[in-house]
C-alpha cells in the first residue's frame, strides 16, 4: 500500500511558479522564448508556467527514458522523441519537473546545445541539491527538496499520481528507495 504525504500544497506551487514566470518576463525583455518540456513528468509545470510569461512563447517537447519503472536513476539516457523544429538562433528553456543527480539534464543540454540557441536556460519545479552528481544547475529553480521521493503536479511513481495537485512524499511499506 503507498502512502502519500504531502511536501508543497498546490497554492505554495501555483505561487512560486508565478513567481518564476515573472522573473523570465524579466530577464528576457520582450524577447521571444521557446519552452521546450520534458516529457511527461513537465507538462503540467509548463503549462501553468507558459501562463505567467508575458512574452511570445511557444513550446516543444522531448521525450527520454531512463528510469523505467524503478526509482532509483538507471545511468543510462535514451532519446525516446527529438524537438520537432530547429532551436538555432532562438531563446530556449527547458522545462523539467525534477532535478536529481543531473544526468537526464546534461544529456538534454548537450543535445539542444548543438542547435546553437541564441541562449539557454533551465527552469526546475524541484531540486534535490543533495543528490547531484552532474556539474549542472536550473537557472529558475522553483523548491530546493530533501532526497525523498515524490510524485504529483506531474512527477509519477510507475506512471500513477502525475494528476495529484500538490506535490508529494510516496512511503511505500515495501521498495523502498
Ligand atoms: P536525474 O537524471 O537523476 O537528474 O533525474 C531526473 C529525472 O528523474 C526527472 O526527469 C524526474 O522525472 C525523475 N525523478 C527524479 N527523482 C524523482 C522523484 O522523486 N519522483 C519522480 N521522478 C523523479
Ligand atoms: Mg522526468
């Protein structure tokens, strides 16, 4: 039986990630953005981020796999689906739910990067700090969290709760990670 309990309320989320939709409406003065989410677990922080960007955006998804069904990181990053248009020139974010060690977001780096964007950025809903193996950063960070492992407002356990409104501890009485 999983059990849930809550770390950052759906009002704590909705704040702070109005908070960090006005900071890139200001830093990028009136420059056009492209949002690129990862998928699934960014589409939900995405689409409520888009909301709080006065500026022309517009969005494309990429798609990696890496950690099945499993909890803990496998080492191994996979391209399950490319950006659809060329990134060249343009001002780029990536949007990602959850930063961990860092290795999905050095792989999805390194592939936008060869498109050479005029400039690109990070954008994480969370971060766990504390896990980092990788020498990257987000450069809009929503919520620093301990080394716990959540799902909601996107973020999933074996693909169940993306659809939770706040974002939450899963304790599961067995596998635990
Ligand atoms: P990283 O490559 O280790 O930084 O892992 C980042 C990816 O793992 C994110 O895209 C998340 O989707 C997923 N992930 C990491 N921690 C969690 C968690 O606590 N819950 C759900 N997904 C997680
Ligand atoms: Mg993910």
């Amino acid at each position: 039986m999983d059990k849930l309990r809550v770390l950052i309320t759906h009002r704590q989320i909705a704040a702070k990630v109005a908070e960090m939709g006005a900071s890139i409406t200001a830093d990028f003065a009136g420059e056009p953005v492209v949002l690129i989410g990862v998928l699934k677990g960014a589409t939900i922080f995405l689409a409520d981020l888009a909301r709080h960007i006065q500026l022309d955006v517009s969005f494309d998804f990429i798609a990696v796999s890496s950690y099945g069904n499993a909890k803990q990181h496998s080492g191994v990053v996979r391209l399950v689906k490319d950006v659809d248009q060329s990134l060249e020139g343009r001002n780029v974010i990536l949007v990602e739910d959850l930063l961990d060690t860092g290795l999905t977001l050095v792989y999805i780096k390194n592939l936008l990067q060869a498109h050479q964007p005029k400039s690109f950025k990070i954008a994480a809903l969370l971060d766990k700090v504390s896990r980092r193996s990788e020498p990257i950063h987000a450069d809009y960070v929503g919520f620093v969290i301990p080394d716990e492992f959540v799902v909601g407002y996107g973020l999933d356990f074996a693909g169940r709760y993306r659809n939770l409104p706040d974002v939450c501890v899963l304790e599961s009485d067995s596998d635990r990670a």
